[in-house]
C-alpha cells in the first residue's frame, strides 16, 4: 500500500507505514506498527499536508516526489506539530526553497522550538475558518485546539468534501495489515486525546456544519464511507458515554488468590447474563487496553492486593491514568484482599478523588488471603448488585 492509497484524482496519499516503531509516543505498544499519514493536493497551487515521522524522510521523500511528477510544491500546511508529522518539515523546506508554511501561530512557535527557526519569510499564519485558494479550490482551516495539542488545525476540503482531520479520527496500526477500526482507534482515542472530551465535541459540533464524503486523518485508515459510524463513536466517546453493554475487571494478583476470585466473579456474571466480561490483568496485559475498556463499558470493577498500607502500584498507576484522563460517568466495584490489614478497597475508593460523577459499589469484597465462605458470600452480593 503506502503510496499507492487511491484518494481522488488530485489528492495523493504519500505517507509512510512504521513496522520498527517499538513505542508509539513512548508508551503505546503498537502491535501492526503505525502510519504516518500525508497527502497532497495537486490543484493549480499544490499543497502538501503535513510531513511523517524521522526516519520516514527518504521515504516520504519519494512518494512526494512521485506524486509531484516534476511539478513544484507551493505550500506545506502543518496542522500538527507533534514530531511523528513535523519531523521532516526542514527537509520539506531545504527541498522547495520557494514554498511557503502554512500554519497556525501556536505551530509556527513549536517550529521555532523544535527545529530552531520558523521560516520568518517564508511562513503564512492562518486562523480557525480562515482559507487559501489552490486554484480549483478554497481550502478552510479548523482550529481543532488540544486534538491533541494546542495548535492543531484541521482543514477541510470543499471540492471533494475531505475533511483533513490530523490527529482526530487517527488509529494504531499500519496501512499495510488490516484490522478492525474501532479496537484500535478506541485505544488511541483514549490514551491520546480521551482527556480533552470537550474540545472534540466542539470539533464535532464545527465538522457538523460541514458537508463530509471523507476523512483523511494522519494515522489509520482514509474513511469514505459510513461516516455516520465514526462519527457517531467520536460523539459516544467524547461525550463519555457508554459505548457497549458489559463489565470491565481489572486485577493485579500477587500468588493467584485475588484472580481466582475474578475468575469467579467473572463467570458468575457470566452465568448472570452479563453481555460481555472483559478481565484485564494489570501487571501483564497493555494497560492501554484497560484504559479503553473502562471508558467503554459503563461499569468497571477494580480488583488488587493491599500492599504498603496500600494498593498494588499496578493498580494504583492504572486508577491514576483513569483519572487523568478524565474517567467519569462511570460505576466503580472495589474487591481487595489482604492478609493482616486488607486497606487496597479505601485506598482504591480515595484515589478516584477529583474523578466526577464516579458511583461506587455498595457490595465491597474483601478477601483475607483466599477466597472462603465469607468473601464468596460478598461476591455473590456484589453480582447482584451489578446485575439488578
Ligand atoms: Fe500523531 Fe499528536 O501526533
């Protein structure tokens, strides 16, 4: 695939896939590897949309250069300044000495920033709603602020109905390996821009007003059809919403007592008629996951040792990204265990603090060492409770 991405027939796909990459952003496991998304517009003015990744510039290079077909690029607009897209921005511009950056004024400080000078003479600085005329058409700016910095700006095509989304609407993953849109946009969405809900729906309330065929976002896949799908699941997430039917458990286990009793409590829900039970181990499976799952299911329950007088640090990390991500609108289960002083449920309870509309569980489960009489008897309390 790569540049071979059919877009229309004066907009090219020219970004570039990463196998290599071993942390995306330097903390998301990126299992089919990512892409690093850019396009031009081959109008009577030819804009190229943002550049790829570091390693990536030879690459890009060449795709630029094919789809280019000996004609001279006039600008290059910057909608994201994180490093994966504005990396090869001084290559770009050794390259076209007669181009011109386009760009907001928060992005033209972070280029300064970042690689040293910010093409002074050579730089447009454009606002939300503001254009630039290729020729066959207007291209408009959408200041898209904290999607996922400051600076973003999308833009949006009126000639083929494309909104150029940069971050927004991205995904983990290659071009080159499919897989399904929404396990790895819904991670991404999470871990990346879940904190800043209120600034996509700001976004989304602006893309309503446009009339869009397709979403050409800097990671992931281009999106031409069923629009209304991503969308609707950019509302549902942004607005904290309960995308799926089922219960989220999240564990740590030192010697396997506390995830046997989530391996019951799961199967209980199960035989409850619980949907769908989605168990997380927190010292061993991708934390990213979890994250995802507590935000798309409604309700999640929390399941750690007591250690230090307190909660496992696995589990203590993994409530703190909750919380720093904004988690909210949800319903919490506590279960904790301990073998002289169980206090992992109260530390648990107290670290949702500054965590908003969070209700907890009446039920508490409190294992002493290993499940007995008494701790089965407060799950089966707990699965009712769950389930009523
Ligand atoms: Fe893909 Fe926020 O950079």
């Amino acid at each position: 695939m790569g540049s071979k991405i059919t877009i229309t027939d004066d907009i090219r796909y020219i970004g570039v896939n990463d196998h290599e990459l071993d942390l995306f952003e330097g903390q998301y496991i990126v299992p089919n590897g990512m892409a690093y998304n850019s396009y031009v517009i081959l109008d009577e003015k030819i804009a190229v949309m943002d550049t790829v990744e570091v390693h990536f510039g030879e690459e890009w290079m060449g795709n630029l250069l094919e789809a280019l077909d000996g004609r001279t690029p006039d600008y290059l607009i910057v909608q994201h300044m994180e490093p994966d897209h504005s990396a090869n921005i001084v290559r770009f511009m050794d390259a076209f000495p007669t181009a011109t950056i386009v760009a907001s004024m928060q992005a033209f400080a972070m280029l300064k920033q970042f690689y040293g000078h910010d093409y002074a003479d050579r730089k447009l600085v454009v606002k939300d709603k503001e254009t630039l005329d290729l020729g066959g058409r207007t291209l408009t700016f959408v200041s898209a602020p904290m999607v996922h910095w400051p600076e973003v700006m999308m833009t949006y095509d009126p000639k083929s109905k494309t909104l150029f989304s940069a971050d927004g609407f991205g995904k983990f993953g290659a071009l080159d390996v499919d897989e399904d849109w929404a396990c790895e946009a819904r991670r991404y969405y999470f871990g990346i821009v879940g904190k800043f809900g209120k600034q996509v729906q700001a976004l989304l309330k602006k893309a309503s007003a446009l009339e869009i065929e397709r979403i050409c976002a800097l990671h992931g896949p281009i999106l031409d059809e069923n629009l209304d799908y991503y969308l609707g699941l950019y509302n549902t997430w942004s607005s904290y919403g309960v995308e799926s039917e089922g219960i989220a458990i999240c564990y740590t286990s030192v010697y396997g007592h506390t995830k046997e009793a989530v391996e019951l409590l799961a199967a209980k829900l199960e035989e409850a008629g619980c949907p769908k039970v989605a168990v997380t181990d927190l010292a061993r499976d991708d934390m990213a996951e979890a994250v995802e799952d507590a935000f798309r299911y409604g309700t999640i329950v929390l399941a750690s040792t007591t250690y230090n007088m307190g909660v496992f640090p696995f589990m203590s990390d993994f409530i703190e990204r909750l919380v720093d991500h904004g988690y909210t609108k949800r319903r919490v289960a506590l279960i904790e265990n301990g073998t002289w002083a169980p206090a992992a449920a109260k530390t648990m309870r107290a670290k949702f603090e500054g965590a908003k509309e969070i209700e907890f569980c009446e039920n508490v489960v409190t294992i002493k060492s290993a499940l007995d009489d008494t701790s089965r008897a407060q799950l089966d309390a707990l699965v009712a409770e769950l389930m009523a």
